[in-house]
C-alpha cells in the first residue's frame, strides 16, 4: 500500500478534477487473495 499510495493519488486526481468527492482509504496488510485495490462506490448518473 505505501508504494502504490503516491500513484492512487495521482490517477484519483485526473478524474476528480473539478469535484473533490469523498473518500476513505483503508490499508489492509494482509488479505486472504491478491486484490490491489477494491472500491465501493455511490455514484449518481448525470
């Protein structure tokens, strides 16, 4: 997660230009399968 951390930011900041919409981001050391990054999210459709 620190080595990804700089980047996630980055690729956040490309599609959030305008709106700073909300966010949590949680660091799990340990998982049970190789996944990255998951994501929830509540996204409203113009």
């Amino acid at each position: 997660m620190k080595r990804d951390f700089k980047g996630y930011n980055e690729i956040y900041a490309n599609h959030f230009e305008e709106i700073q919409a909300t966010r949590t981001t949680l660091a799990i050391q340990a998982l049970p399968t190789p996944i990255a990054v998951e994501m929830k999210v509540i996204a409203k459709a113009p």
